[in-house]
C-alpha cells in the first residue's frame, strides 16, 4: 500500500467557475476568422481553460493545434509555430509555392511542400517570406484553432508573425493565446497594440481568482464527491487568494484530505498550517523570487516575514532602505501586490510562506528583529505580531511579554479565541518559567470558560492537570476549569462532575475558589441524579455565599443556582433573584459578565417551567449586558433558548433558516445544539417531514447520553413519541413515551412533564389503558405539588380532559379542555392552545366553522399537518369545504399546499409518506407533484429543489 502522503495524479478535475469564459472562447472559435487573447496571473487557470476548450472541438471540423512556448533565455525564432505546424502534415490541402520557404524549418512537411525558392539575399524579405509562407500553409489547414500558450515567454520574430497573420487572417483560422501580462517585455501580448481588422472575431479574457464557493466546488471535484465544508472553503481560499493552481496542490499535499476538508474554521486554519506549502508551488514561488535583483528579493522577504500589507516606508525600514523602483519592480511583476492605499504585500499568504520558508535562517531572523524594532515604534503597537515576530526571532522574554499583552488586549476587544491561542502557544513551550506558567493558566482557564469553542484550549487545559509547574491551588482551579470545560464542549457530565467535585476536596479551604464547583454540581438539570442531591449541594452554596469575598464571584455563584432553583420549580427562586444589581448598576466587565449569565439562565429556566413572557424580558437584558462585553458562550447559549421560545410562542416564521444558521456557528457546543436540533425536530413534524424530525430528535439527544441536559432528553423522546403517533405508530411512540416518564421518575422533577406526558396518556388511551393513564396524571399531580410550575400544571389540566374524554365523560372532559385552552393561551402557549382547542372540537357535537377556523390558525403558523388534519375531519363529516371565490391565483410560482408538497419532496419523501402526513390521497399528491415539477421546470421529482 502507498504512504498516505504519496499521492498519483488522475487527471485534471472539472472544469470550475469559467463557463462564461468558455462559452465566450467557443462562440469565436465558431466564427473564424477570430483570435482571443486570455490574460491571467500564474496558476490563474489559462493553459485548464483552453485544455477544455480543446477537449470540446474534438470532434468537430476544426483541428485544435497546441504548443506552449518555453522560459528559454534564447527562444529559438517562430520555435511555437514551427511546433504546431510540424505535426499538422495529415490535413494540409494545396499549400501554395510561398510555402516552400518552410521547408528547411518543417523536415517533417518536407516531402508535402513545394521546392524551396531561391534565396532573395535579404534578410528582411526573408523574413517576409516566411510570415507569407506561415499564413499560406495555416490556410492550408483548412478549419484550424491555433493555441499559443505562454505568450509572455514567445520570441519576438513569434510575435511579428502573429501580428502579420492576423492583419490579414485565414478565413477558417481562429487564434487563442494565453499570456501573463505581469511577464510581458511589453504591455500588449503581442509586443505593439493589435487593431483587429473588419470582420475578424476578436475577445480578450482575463481570468481572475475564484471566490470561496468556487474554491469549495473546486475541492469537491478533486475529490470526487461533495465533503467541503464552508469553513474549510473560506480558510482555503484565503489562504490561497483562490488561485486555482494553488487550491488544487493545497488539497494535494493533505494528510487526509477527506477528513480534512469537512473540519470547522479554526480547524481547517490549523490544518492548514500544519500542511504546509506544496512542493510544486514553493519551487515556482522560489523561482520567481530567485530571479529578481537581490534589493527587490530584499524586499519581498521583508515583506514575507512581515505577513501583513505595509507601507512602502516600513517595507523599506525591514528591507534596508530599499529604492523605491525595486518596489515598483514587485508590483509590476506581481510578486506583490498593493492591498490597499500604500499597502503592499504578496496576494496569497502561501507564496509569503514560501519566500519566508526559502529566506536563510540568519537574515530571517534579522528581519523579524527589525520588524519588531519598526512595529514597536508605532503608536498602537500591532501586539499579536510583535509576539509572533520575537518567537521567530527567538526572543522568548519578549515573546512572553508580548503575547500576554496580546492576549489581554484580545479580550478587551472580546476576541477570546485569539486569546486563548495565544496562551496556549506560551504555556505549552517547555521553557516558560514555573510562576509564568501559573499566572497565565488562570487566565487561559478563565478565558477558556467564557469564550467559545479553540481546538486547543480543552486539550491544552487537560496537559495541564500534569503540568509540574503548577502549584496546587492552581491545580485544583484548573480541575474545576477543566471539569466546566467538559461540560460545554462534550457534554460528558459525570466525568465533568467528577473533575469539580476533586477540584472542590483540593481546594476544600478556599471557599471563594470552589464556591463556582459547587454551583455546577448543584445544576440540576446536567445529570440524572435526584433533585434531592443538587438540593443538598444548593443549600452548601448558599451557607458560603454571603462569605464570598467579592461582588463577582457572588454574582457568579447566583448566575448558576437562581437558574438551577427556577428550572426546579422552586419559588424561591424569586425571592433569591431580587438579589441581583440591576443592570443600571455600575460594574466592571466580569460582573456584567455574570449579570449576563443570569439572566439568560433565569431566561433558559422561564422557558421550561412556563413562565414565557419573564423569559422573554430576561433574555433581551442578558442578550444586551452578554453583547456589551463580549460574552460569546453566554450569547450562544441565549440563542437557542431563544430559538426554543419562538417555536413554543408560535413565531416560526424564517426559524428554520435561523436554526440552520446557529447549528453552522455552535456546532461545536453540544448544549446548545442539541437544543437547536429539539426544535428543529419539533418544526419539521408539525410539517410531517418524518424524516427530518426523527434525526432532529436523534441529534438533540446528543451522541452519548450525557451530550444533552435531562429536560432537552426528555422534550426529544417526547418529539418522537408525537411524532409516531401522528404516524400511527402507536406501539413504537409508547416505548419513547415510556422513556421519558421514567427520566422525570429517576429526576424526581415532574415539573419538567410538559413535552412528554401528554403524549404517554394519549398512548396509554390508544391501548384500552386508562387506569395507566390515570396512575400517571396522579403521580403528576403528586410530584407538582409545591412547586412553581405553570406549563407542567397546564399540561395535567390538559390530560385531564383527555382522559375524561376517552371515559366518556363529555360535561367533564369540556371543563377541562376550557380550562386548558386557557391556560396555555395565558402562557403564551398558541400552537398547544390550538391543538387542544381542536381536541375539544372532536369531543363535541360537529362545529365546522370552528375547525376551519382553526385550520386557518394552523396555516397561519406553518403547522402544515394540523391543518391538514383539520380539513381532513370536515371532509371525513361530510361538509364540503369549497375554496372561498376570489382567491388569489399563484400563476408560476408554488401556492402554499404546493410549497408544502415541494419542500416533502425534496426530503426524500414517496408519495405514500406525503399522503400520509397532508391527510391526502395518493393520486392527489401525484397531481400536485406534476404542478410542482412543471413550475420549477424540474424533470422529475428527484430535480425538486428548494
């Protein structure tokens, strides 16, 4: 088997972003006479884009003749044209005694051209006799493409012919030649400007870079199927200025590249990093550079070292007093480019490596010393970069000092993953000092919590618990950092549990440092251990809290617990929450930090136990106080809770492109995906995408059991039962059912029944089973008592009247379904509150007009099976349900039923399924298929897109 890293070339990939210019190649081609210049940088994709054009004329009546011409230092005269003609022998018709001239020059169309003329004794009518004879034998080919690549390196008798051939050209002759302008002796590609005579086709093409999504499909081609993440695309592209040539080698060159290419953006930057340049694109960078005179080559390393666009002056200042015309040199010859106004450096940060990679140690480390002189004596000193500057001019005391100063400038800016970076790379180096090593821990793990997802901050956290540098107070911190860490970025709950509670014996007599440990471990919604359990270690909070030494870590404390009180059901909780300062209060930045956290938390705690409009009213005082400071996990976290109370309020409009767009940017967080993935899973069955809604289900459960917290378990197992039922899938639907009953048991948390208990009953009901049903509203009832808990409270009113229902107790069953309408339109509860509006309905004598109405309240909210169903029982009762006159007509575009029909489609969804789900036929959803496919100009169901 081959190394992973030796890799055989199978060709070029498709063709990628130049259909337009393609298409602009072909259409002169098609009619001659006609030449076309195409222009662009190295590696542009010039000599891809006429290997296409060539590959598309096969085949047809015009021969495509290609040669390239060469970096020679003594180009041989015509060498390019004598190529291309030497080996079109088997089409020449008729050439005219002129081109005897030719013989000498083409042995191998000796015996097919005429007898050499006489000599003429001037070199100039020679000469001329040559162009004559290079035009007639091109004529003679009849119908002929000629493709001069490279032109930039042609000699300049090739160039005088070329000139002379298309001031006059052969009828069935087009010409393509493709050149870099920055190369040219001159600015025209043919030494002098070309006036393209009447009738002659003339376009001229410059290719430019591609754009990150042309970068992605590009990578995508070359490894044969669609793996490129967006992440990894914009990454690429930027470091690669979306050169094509450059793409392609970068993908080349690495480790795994499927693997590679589907990591997230931090990870494809260090993927990225680690790589490497390409052999093939540092030997052609290397080369270029080596060409230039050594005051430029001076310059372009300065300006490879230094890594950012500078001004001529500090490019100068790093070089060693440069003259200006050798930067004009770079510029004109595209070594470097002007980025923006007086700011000049190379285009692709992989050619700066590559010069910065070739530079000799010596002077590359006397560079970045004098780059760290300039930059030092700016006014707002670039920290980040001097940083970077000392540890590659192995200045490690400056190193140190500089990327501490960066790091604490990055968090003032709220850029904590730049952060975090940085002290990481100081503290993992084997020479920083013990108290160094100490001091910048703390920081990394305080930063490390805060901030959002760096690929090395939990491993580098980790390496530190058997760091022997570290003292013991701050090994016990870093156990108590490192155990919320776990919880945030991998939902291992009992190992993160198990690191607070040894971080909390570590730092037993140090009340101030474990008072957070023991906050977490009071969090009761993390694991499923009783309530009972996180009470003991709330009421150990709360003896210490009043002894806390600062405001902040008080406020830190209370962020946790009042959030882990309410979410309980305790009504306490209110009382506790009083204590916090308004958010009027002036605090520095890390209270405001944790004022942020409790809002959102007390928010996150509304929103399950059913208190939606204080939800709301926390959430936008958290968002704003997490905005102000710059707190990007807290902001997160807010985001899917505020996901979450749009889908429970009704306000769905653009929420599944808002939850597709959180999942993008949190996917790295389990706590808040899981979240999302829970109401995406809810979206998609009030939409009867079965499909979508089993694997949002799935995802929110988490890829472990401790990925998701126990209310989201219980919510997603609660989904899926709903969602089977809708299916019919009773027995299947109980068994989930059944699990999330026994969840809330082991929790002792009743409070948390809303999503899953109605859905029990309703399967114990399906079964003959309402003693069952009866058994389990009493334990609920029982397990609420005490507590504040207005959506679980609902939710039993609720089952109530289904079981009264279904015993057929109509006077009872009523009273209840009233009494929960209304009180799930008082929280705010407007999809739950419809759909047992209609459960009332059916309990009732028939009242059409009502469940119309309500159908009309279901299509409001894009509850498309509700609705469906609704229509469905008029339709089952045997009113008809005509549609209303002067309804509007949606011409070309899908009407709602047919976006529905569409957007199931697309899914994957047969026919049957969508009958299934709209309460339709089979033969109905035919039809509306057919109207779908004809306005979306679709051939078939599988070209539906949406």
């Amino acid at each position: 088997m081959l190394d992973d890293a030796v890799r055989t070339r199978s060709g070029p990939p498709p063709l990628i972003g130049r259909d337009a210019e393609l298409a602009a190649l072909r259409a002169a081609t098609a009619r001659p006479p006609s030449v076309a210049f195409v222009a662009g940088e190295a590696g542009i994709g010039k000599t891809r884009l006429v290997a296409e054009l060539a590959a598309t004329a096969r085949g047809g009546p015009a021969q495509v003749v290609m040669a390239a011409c060469q970096p020679l230092a003594d180009p041989f005269p015509y060498g390019v044209l004598l190529d291309c003609l030497s080996r079109c022998g088997h089409r020449l018709r008729d050439p005219g005694p002129v081109t005897g001239a030719l013989r000498d020059h083409l042995p191998e169309l000796a015996a097919q051209l005429p007898p050499a003329p006489p000599p003429l004794g001037d070199p100039v009518a020679e000469r001329h006799r040559v162009f004559r004879a290079i035009r007639q034998l091109l004529a003679a080919l009849g119908p002929t493409v000629l493709v001069v690549e490279d032109l930039h390196w042609a000699d300049e008798r090739t160039r005088q012919v070329l000139r002379f051939v298309l001031a006059d050209p052969p009828p069935e002759l087009s010409v393509v030649a493709t050149y870099r302008s920055e190369d040219l002796p001159a600015q025209a590609p043919l030494g002098r400007a070309l006036r393209i005579p009447p009738g002659v086709t003339g376009v001229h093409l410059t290719l430019r870079p591609f754009e990150a999504g042309e970068v992605r499909a590009m990578v995508n081609a070359v490894l044969g199927a669609p793996l490129t993440s967006a992440h990894f695309a914009e990454a690429l592209w930027r470091e690669t200025a979306g050169i094509p040539f450059v793409v392609e080698e970068t993908v080349r060159a690495l480790p795994a590249p499927e693997r590679d290419v589907r990591t997230d953006e931090t990870a494809a930057r260090w993927v990225l990093a680690e790589t490497g340049v390409p052999a093939l694109v540092r030997e052609a960078v290397q080369e270029r550079v080596r060409g230039l005179p050594p005051a430029a080559r001076a310059l372009a390393e300065a300006a490879a070292v230094l890594d950012v666009a500078e001004s001529a002056d500090t490019l100068a200042a790093v070089a060693g007093e440069a003259e200006l015309d050798q930067l004009t040199l770079l510029v004109r010859s595209a070594v470097l480019v002007e980025v923006s106004a007086d700011r000049y450096g190379f285009r692709c940060p992989m050619a700066a490596r590559a010069v910065r990679e070739s530079t000799p140690g010596p002077w590359r480390g006397e560079l970045h010393k004098r780059a760290i002189r300039v930059l030092s004596g700016l006014d707002r000193k670039p920290l980040a970069r001097l940083a970077a500057h000392a540890k590659a001019g192995g200045l490690v005391t400056d190193w140190l000092r500089y990327s501490e100063l960066a790091a604490d400038a990055a968090v003032a800016g709220r850029d904590v993953p730049t952060a975090i970076d940085l002290l990481c790379q100081v503290i993992s180096d084997a020479d920083a000092r013990a108290e160094d090593v100490n001091r910048l821990a703390m920081k990394l793990c305080d930063n490390a919590v805060a901030g959002l997802h760096s690929p090395s901050a939990l491993a580098r956290v980790e390496d530190l618990l058997s760091d022997p540098r570290l003292t013991a107070d701050v090994r016990g911190e870093v156990h108590l950092w490192f155990g919320l860490l776990l919880l945030r970025q991998t939902g291992e709950s009992d190992r993160a549990e198990a690191e607070i509670a040894h971080a909390v014996e570590l730092l037993a007599d140090q009340p101030g440092r474990i008072a957070r440990g023991m906050a977490v471990l009071a969090v009761p919604y993390l694991n499923t251990a009783p309530l009972a359990e996180h009470q003991a270690w709330l009421d150990r909070v709360e003896g210490i809290l009043d002894h806390l030494p600062t405001r902040a870590l008080r406020l830190a404390v209370l962020a946790t617990t009042l959030g882990g009180r309410l979410i309980a059901g305790d009504p306490s909780a209110w009382d506790r929450a009083a204590r916090l300062p308004a958010p009027a209060e002036a605090l520095d930045p890390e209270e405001v930090r944790h004022l942020a956290r409790a809002h959102c938390n007390l928010a996150d705690a509304c929103s399950w136990i059913g208190h939606h409009q204080r939800a709301k009213a926390f959430l936008r005082t958290g968002l704003t106080l997490a905005a102000r400071v710059g707190a990007p996990y807290v902001i997160g976290a807010a985001e899917a809770t505020a996901v979450r109370l749009d889908w429970l309020t009704g306000q769905w409009s653009g929420l599944e492109e808002r939850i597709a767009e959180l999942l993008r940017t949190y996917a790295h967080l389990p706590p808040v995906t899981t979240e999302l993935n829970l109401a995406c899973g809810w979206l998609a069955t009030a939409r009867g995408d079965w499909a979508r809604a089993e694997a949002g289900f799935q995802a929110a459960e988490g890829a472990h059991p401790a990925a998701a917290t126990i209310p989201v378990r219980i919510a997603a197992v609660g989904g899926l039962a709903a969602m089977l039922l809708s299916r019919g899938e009773t027995a299947a639907a109980e068994r989930q059912a059944e699990r999330g009953v026994a969840l809330l048991r082991g929790k002792g948390a009743w409070i948390w029944a809303g999503e899953v208990v109605p859905h029990a009953v309703e399967c114990y009901l399906a079964g003959d089973r309402p003693e069952a049903a009866r058994d389990l509203l009493a334990e609920l009832a029982d397990g609420l008592t005490g507590t504040d808990a207005p959506f679980a409270q609902a939710t039993l009113t609720a089952c109530r009247a289904r079981l009264a229902a279904a015993t057929g107790e109509r006077g009872e069953a009523q009273r209840f379904y009233q009494a929960a309408v209304e009180e799930h339109r008082e929280l705010g509860l407007t999809y739950r509150a419809t759909q047992l509006a209609e459960a009332a309905l059916r309990a009732a004598p028939p009242d059409t007009a009502a469940l119309g109405s309500l159908a009309q309240t279901y299509d409001a909210l894009g509850a498309t099976v509700d609705a469906a169903r609704c229509r469905h029982h008029i339709r089952s009762i045997g009113v008809p349900t005509p549609s209303p006159r002067g309804r509007r007509g949606y011409g070309s575009q899908l009407s709602p039923r047919e976006q529905d029909i569409a957007r199931l489609v697309a899914s994957g969804r047969t026919n049957r399924e969508i009958a299934q789900a709209l309460f339709i036929s089979r033969r109905t959803v035919e039809e509306y298929v057919a109207k779908v496919c004809r306005k979306l100009n679709a051939a078939s169901r599988h070209d539906i897109r949406l």
